[in-house]
C-alpha cells in the first residue's frame, strides 16, 4: 500500500516524459534483421533492424519525409467502398521515428501513392494520382490524372492543384514524377529553381519539365525536354524519380511497362512476364543540362531487372547513394517480394544489385502488396524506412523500420 503512490508517480512521470518526446508507444520488433545478399563491401550478412506496425489493415504504399523542423511526417493512402474513393493517411514523429503520434485521416486530400519532398525553405509538396474509378476523378471515369499539394506549416494544412484533365490533348491520362526537384542557384544567392516533371499521354509531345522560382507557388508549365521520342504508356515523368548528383547531372529512373515495346533489353535476361503491371521494371536516364535533353544510362538505359521498380535514392552523409526500390514479381535474389536497397559508392555512376544487395523487408504473402516506401537519414546517421505488405488476413499493413549502414570496408 505504501508502495502505490510512488508507483502512481512513475507512472504519471513516464506519461508525461512520454508526451513531451512526442508519440505513442507500439511495440517494437527486433526479430527480423536485414539480410545482406553475397555481403563484400559492407561485411556482414545481416543488420540488426527494428521494426514497429502503424496504422490499420488496409493502409498502403507509406512514403516518409523529414521536416526542416527535424520531425518525420508519413503518408500513406487506403481505399473505401461504393462509391469507391481512396485518401490519405498521415502519422508524425518528432524523436526519429522511436515514437508516433496516432495515425490521423485526411478525408479531405484524395488520391493515391502520395511522395514528399521537402524543400530548402521547408516547403513542403506533394504528388500523387488518382483512379478512375474513385468518385473525385474529375476525368469522369476514363483515365487517371495527378495532382500536386502544396504546405508551408509541415503538412497540417495543404493547398491542391489538379494535372489534367482539363486543357490536355484528348483522352489521356497525366503522370509526374514521384519527386520534386531542387536545384540551387549561385552560391549565397538563396535562389532555387524547383523542377517537376510531368507526362501527359503517351507521347513525347507531351511531355513537360515544369518550372518554379517561388517553391511551387507558381509554374512555367511550357518547357518540353528532349527526351528520344520516349512513348512507353506511363509516359517518361510517371511512376517516376530524378536525383541530382553532386556534379549536377540528373539521374531519372522510370517506369517501363511490360506490355510495351521497351520491355526486352538485348543485354540481360528477364524472367517472364506476368499477366498484370507487377511485371514493369525500372530504365535510367541522364542528363547534363538540368533536364533539359536526356540520354539513356549506359547502351540501353538498363536499371535492374524485371519485376523492379519504385526507385527513391538518398544521398547519405558520408557520400554513398542508397537506392531503394521494390520487387514486385519475377524475385531473382530466392526472396519473397518487398522492399530491397543497394549503394552507389560513385554517387550514381556505377551499380551493382547482386553484391551486397540489401533485402530491407520480405513479409509480403500473395502477388502483390509488398515494399513502395522509401527511405530518410536523421543526423545521428541512422536510417528510417517504411514500407507496406499483404498479410496471411489478405490485407496491406505499414511499417516503419529503424537501422543502421555500416560503414564499407
């Protein structure tokens, strides 16, 4: 009996300690560490990882973005019944993703396959798309169209700006790029230019590099980069991720359906095809002059194998490029599918998705459902990734990831 009013007291201190760190307790799960596929470079065959579930069965596809307030914000999207319409979902953690504060639905920002980027000033914007079935497609029912958000408090309030399909040539569908691109201006000026890419249909006549100088407030939407009559049927910015290295060349990795005329390379063997669009796989490009005319990386712009894609790179503090992407069908590393990484230790010249070839998570059950997220690093050099899976219930689930790289050796 004595003992109660100081356990009362922890307990309320532990609360309040709790609070002011900023999220909830989840547990934690520790047992399933990183594998590390033909392990040279970094030494070891698996990394200790520590994994927490968030949210509710249904949730998919999360992407995370690091605040220029340090806090992480994550987005994912789930879908409702008839009429059908899907949103998204947000959750926050200010102590690097050890706690999260509750999973919070946005009913009022519709789409699908939401990515951030955050901006140098802390601008904050984000795209997605959404189907044409979902009953805010204002294509009436015929295509997909994208959109892009806009937020200058990080993330709790959002401005909204709809591509296509109004003003697009015919009937067809509008894809961007996953992210947003900065590119900084002359030194100590605090001037940026702000690139966005954008397809409509399939063909390079329509496609667009738009341009801000007001960190998306505005766009110059009438640029059109040379892209080598690109006319696979995402189109060349869709589904897509551009990166710009140090030297100030630009990486773009895109989406190459299977069903199209760009699917076989002559240069490697892809397993076979599927009967849906799990089957894409990823293509690299380059260019030098900020976008504005592109080249295939290599001979033939080949970027992984079939049945990979989702790119998201991150440039890490000690200067490697980590790459993480998804296997979404046809696995040629003896895994299940869900989320994979490897490192460019050339800021992007050179890849290997053999050696050292990191399987981040392989929970997903079924064919389809595992991986999408990306992956930020906090100061420490620790390393947050989310990803989603199908469970044995037949449903997606979100996860967040905490772990380390080691350093090469």
């Amino acid at each position: 009996m004595k003992r109660a009013p100081v356990q009362l007291a922890l307990l309320l201190y532990g609360g309040l300690l709790f609070c002011l760190l900023g999220g909830h307790a989840l547990a934690v799960d520790s047992s399933q560490p990183i594998k590390v596929l033909r392990p040279e470079k970094l030494g070891s065959g698996q990394l200790p990882a520590q994994r927490t579930a968030l949210g509710k069965p249904g949730d998919y596809k999360p992407w995370l973005v690091r605040c220029d307030n340090g806090e992480l914000l994550m987005v994912a999207f789930e879908g409702h019944g008839e009429p059908f319409w899907e949103n998204a979902i947000f959750w926050r953690s200010r102590n690097g993703g050890r706690s999260w504060e509750p999973r919070r639905e946005r009913e009022d920002v519709h789409g699908r396959e939401f990515a951030i980027t955050c901006l140098a000033d802390g601008t904050l914007l984000m795209s997605c798309h959404i189907l044409p079935q979902d009953q805010f497609n204002q294509a009436g029912g015929r295509n997909w169209h994208s959109k892009l958000f806009r937020s200058t408090d990080h993330g709790h309030h959002w401005s909204e700006m709809i591509i296509g399909p109004k003003n697009f040539p015919g009937d067809v569908n509008a894809g961007t790029d996953r992210n947003v691109l900065e590119i900084p201006g002359a030194d100590g000026s605090g001037e940026s230019t702000v690139l966005f890419g954008v397809s409509q249909g399939l063909t390079a006549g329509h496609t667009y590099l738009w341009r801000s100088t007001d960190s998306g407030r505005t766009w110059d939407r009438s640029f059109q980069p040379d892209t080598q009559g690109w006319d696979d049927i995402d189109g060349f910015y869709s589904n897509s991720f551009t990166y710009r290295a140090a030297s100030g060349k630009l990486l773009h990795v895109l989406r190459v359906d299977a069903t199209g005329k760009y699917w076989k390379l002559p240069d490697v063997k892809i397993a076979g095809r599927v009967s849906n669009d799990a089957a894409d796989r990823m293509m690299m490009w380059t260019s030098t002059d900020d976008g504005a005319s592109w080249r295939r990386y290599g001979k033939f712009g080949t970027f992984g194998a079939g049945g990979e894609m989702y790119p998201r790179f991150l440039k890490l503090a000690d200067g490697r490029l980590l790459l993480t992407f998804t296997v979404r069908s046809s696995s040629t590393d003896g895994h299940p599918l869900g989320l994979r990484a490897t490192i460019s230790y050339d800021d992007g010249e050179h890849w290997d998705f053999a050696t050292d070839r990191l399987v981040l998570e392989q929970k997903n059950t079924g064919p389809s459902g595992g991986g999408y997220g990306n992956t930020i690093q906090l100061d420490d050099g620790g390393l947050v990734s989310c990803y989603s899976y199908r469970g044995v219930d037949d449903k997606t689930h979100v996860e967040v990831m905490r772990w380390r790289l080691p350093a090469a050796h």
